[in-house]
C-alpha cells in the first residue's frame, strides 16, 4: 500500500507536533507505507516538516494555492481560504495527488493533516518494462534539481562520468547532427577565470534589480563553480554535418535545441546516479568561450557545475526561497487553439479572462516582492519607462519591436484578445514575485485599453494589487 499525507501547517510548526498529530490519524496504517507528503508551495522549507518527511523515507511535493483550492473537499474551511488563498491544503493535497482520502482533516494547534491511499497501478506500463520501471523515470524526473550547494568533497569516478556523458550523447538531434560536446574543466585557474565572469555578471543583474527584490537577490546562490570538483561547458557547432542536415533548414535553432535536449539528459542521468547538477547561465557565453579557448564556430550552450551531494530538494531552491512560483500546468495547456485552456479531460475554458475572475487565488512569488510600472503603448518604444528599474512596457501595434526583456510585444488583434493578453501578463508576472502592477496608457485606444483590464483581472486571479498611476482604481490615461 501506498499512502500520501497531505499536511497544512504555520512557519515554526516543530517536528514533535507534526509527527504527533500524523500518528495519531495514521492510527492502524503504517507510516512506512507513506511514500508521498504534500503541502502547499511555500512551506517546504519549514524544517519541521523537512524532519517529518526525511523521518518517514517519502517524498516532500508542493502543489499551488491554486491548485489545492480547485480540489473538491469534505471539509473546506473560511479560515484557511483567508490565510493560504484555498479552503482546504492537507485534504486537497490528497486529493490533488489522485488518492482515495481515508482519513479527513485531522488538527493541531498549528498543524493539519489528512491521509489518502494512492491506486495500485492498473495502467500497464510500455511493453518489456515493469510498472516500476516506469515510476522510475517519473521520480528521476520529478526529483531532478538545479543543485548550488551541498556538495561533498569527493571525485567523480571515470566510468560515472562516462555513463553520464554516454547518456548525454544518446540524445536526440536534428537529422542526427550531435551538434554538442563536452569541455571537462578541472583546472581550478581556469575555474576561477569562470567565476570572475560569472560574479561581475551577477554584480550586473543584481545593480538592475529594484530594490526589494536584489536583496532577496543578495540570499540567493548562482553558481558553485569552485565548489565542485567538475565543470562541464556543453558547446554547439551550429554547422556540423555540413549543408543538408535533415530537418534543420527550415528552422536552424533545431541545432540550438539538440544541444540542450543533451543537457538534460545528462542532468537526468546525474541524479539517478547522486551526481548534482547545477546550470549557470551568468555569462556572456563568448566571453567563457575565450578563457576556454574554443574554435570560433563553436559555441557554448550550457555551462555545468557537477560534483557528488548527500541529499537532493524536494523542491526548486527559488521556489524554497520564495524568488519565484510554479506555473500551474492548467495555464499551459492549449485545446486545439491558444487561449482554450484546460488540462486532458477537462472542460477547456475559452476566454482566459473567465478563468482568470474565477480562479481568485494566488500563485505568487514572495521574496523581495515588487511592484512594477507598467506602461501600456501601441507603437512608442516606451523608452522612457525603461530608465525606472520597475518599469515594464507592454506594446500592443503589430510591429514587432527590437528584442529588449524591458519590452513585452502583445500584439492584439481585437479588444478581447488584448483583455486576454493582459490577464497572461499579470498572472505571468505574479510567479516571479510581482506583487504590485501600477498601469498606465499612454496610448489610449480600445486595444491598449482593453489590455489594461485584462491586467487588473490577471491581476485579481493572482492575488496581486493592480491600480492606476494616479494611485486610484482606475486605469489611468497619460496626458501625452
Ligand atoms: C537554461 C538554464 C539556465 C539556468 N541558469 C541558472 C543560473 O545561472 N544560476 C542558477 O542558480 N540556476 C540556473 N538555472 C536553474 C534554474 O534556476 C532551475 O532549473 C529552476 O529554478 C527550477 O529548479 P529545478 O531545476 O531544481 O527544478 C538555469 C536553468 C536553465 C534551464
């Protein structure tokens, strides 16, 4: 049997009160059959529940408020809805993970929990593999991490690291180019030549920052370059095969994407193997290019700190820290066509706008929350605004403007698909810690201003607080 606990608790709940109230509602079921514990995003980190879970052997999962409050439970209550943004955590955590509940809500002073069984499986799995076969793969890829820290002073011995590289060499590429390979960096002078690159672009991104959110910046770790005894640049020569590779003259980024599908398959392999993997993007990539010396048609595409750990996250680590929020998957799903969203199985609903004023909950980033101007344009550049460290541009004409991330190109067609738009724009903002939107139209037409409403009810789905630049509830109009 299979079990999952699906826990709601408050900051500072402690390991003793937890693991009381857990074995009193188990009472007759074996806490060794627990193989699941979930909670709600942002509680993963309690270190309470971390000794609870690490004490049972399961695994820690979060779903999002979102999630959760779509669970249809026994005994919903006001309170919690007030307090997490959904009226149940621990009976909807069970049933969110598709196990029958057997043992509702069950309370502590600062703690709930409820008990659920998980199906045997009855859907067979591929020909020639075991049904536990295929769980493997599922858990390797639910427990991969990008892993910073925690790493053990230990080599990595030559046959795992060929098994991880075979396996990265096994991916699949457009008309078989292989377009990747492999820089094994162990040279601690040329490491530290990494580093320096990776700091002062770190140093960059942090003085972009507003001020909130680079000090939740200054907590968070990047890299661990020289605190692993590996690092692997993973490089792409864009040309290889020569002239008529198949499938990549039609779309030449194929190549680009060959390389990183190799990547992950190496990140896979490592965490099957305890290897940790941590991807580091801080770089100009032609400026790691010259301290490694690569051909000039060759290009780095991912650039890997690798070493041995004791213990791989439940969790991403800027979800523990509260930087950023899992997108609910039900956003991402299209049926048939953009906008029609809905997971298999469920009723698509065709007007984001309905299901955003419906979902009344929020899925948001914590740490070092932000507001954001917001400058709703047609064809301006908006250029202004992007001097303010929280100024964001939204440009709705059809011309595609210059790529700048200052600058996000919407362009709607009709006033309904702006209001749809501008719902993605807000609930899209609110994972990466957007706590505050402050609109203003510059350039006031039904599309621009239909964009504008569409951010307030974004907004309002994702817990985020969306006002006028004149400080009011409306959508304010710049004189110009
Ligand atoms: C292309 C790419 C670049 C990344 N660059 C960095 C980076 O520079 N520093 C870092 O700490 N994490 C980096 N990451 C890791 C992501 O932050 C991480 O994948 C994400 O937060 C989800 O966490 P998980 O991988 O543990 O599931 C990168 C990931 C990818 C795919």
């Amino acid at each position: 049997m299979s079990l999952v606990v699906g826990i709601g608790l408050r900051t500072g709940t402690s390991y003793r009160e937890l693991r009381d109230l857990l074995d009193a509602a188990l009472a007759g079921l074996e806490p060794r059959d627990v193989t699941q514990v979930v909670t709600v995003d942002g509680r993963e980190a309690e270190p309470g529940l971390q000794r609870l879970v690490a004490s049972l052997g399961a695994s820690l999962f979060t779903a999002t408020a979102l999630e959760l409050s779509q669970q249809p439970v026994p005994t919903p209550s006001d309170h919690v809805d007030r307090l997490a943004g959904t009226t149940s955590v621990a009976e909807a955590a069970v049933i969110l993970s598709g196990a029958e509940l057997l043992v509702p809500k069950q309370r502590s002073a600062r703690a709930t929990v409820a008990v659920g069984r998980l199906p045997e499986q009855q859907v067979p799995a591929a020909p020639g593999y075991a049904v536990g076969d295929r769980d493997v793969v599922h858990r390797v890829l639910a427990e991969r991490r990008d892993v910073r820290r925690g790493f053990l002073d230990r080599p990595i011995a030559d046959d795992l690291l060929t098994r991880v590289l075979e396996s990265a060499h096994r991916a699949p590429s457009v008309g078989l180019s292989q377009p990747w390979d492999f820089v094994l960096i162990r040279d601690i002078a040329t490491r530290r030549k990494v580093h320096d690159l990776a700091t002062a672009q770190r140093d960059a991104f942090a003085a972009s920052l507003p001020a909130g959110r680079r000090s939740a910046f200054d907590g968070l770790k990047i890299e661990a370059i020289l605190d692993t005894p590996l690092n692997i640049a993973v490089t792409c020569d864009a040309g290889r095969g020569g002239r008529h590779v198949l499938g990549r003259h039609a779309d030449p980024r194929t190549t680009w994407f060959s390389v990183a599908i190799a990547i992950q398959n190496l990140w896979l392999t490592a965490r099957a193997e305890g290897l940790g993997v941590g991807w580091v993007s801080f770089f100009e990539p032609g400026e790691v290019a010259a301290v490694l010396d690569l051909p000039g048609h060759v290009e780095l595409v991912g650039y890997l700190c690798v070493g041995h750990v004791e213990e791989f996250a439940g969790t991403p680590e800027l979800v523990r820290s509260g930087w950023a929020a899992r997108r609910p998957l039900s956003w991402a799903v299209h049926q048939e066509a953009w906008g029609s969203r809905g997971l298999p199985g469920e009723q698509p609903s065709a007007v984001i706008a309905e299901d955003a004023a419906r979902a009344g909950s929020a899925v948001r980033a914590v740490a070092g929350e932000q507001s954001v101007y917001l400058a709703v344009v047609d064809g301006a550049d908006g250029a202004e605004y992007l001097r303010r460290a929280d100024g964001l541009v939204v440009r709705v004409g059809a011309e595609k403007p210059a790529a700048d991330f200052g600058v996000l190109w919407r362009p709607a067609r009709t006033a309904d698909e702006a209001v749809e738009l501008g719902v993605e724009v807000a609930r899209d903002l609110a994972p990466q810690g957007v706590s505050e939107i402050v609109v203003e139209v510059i350039e006031p037409t039904e599309i621009t201003e239909g964009l504008a409403r569409g951010v307030f009810l974004g907004g309002l789905a994702c817990g985020v607080s969306v006002k006028g630049s004149d400080g009011l509830g409306e959508v304010s109009h710049s004189s110009a």
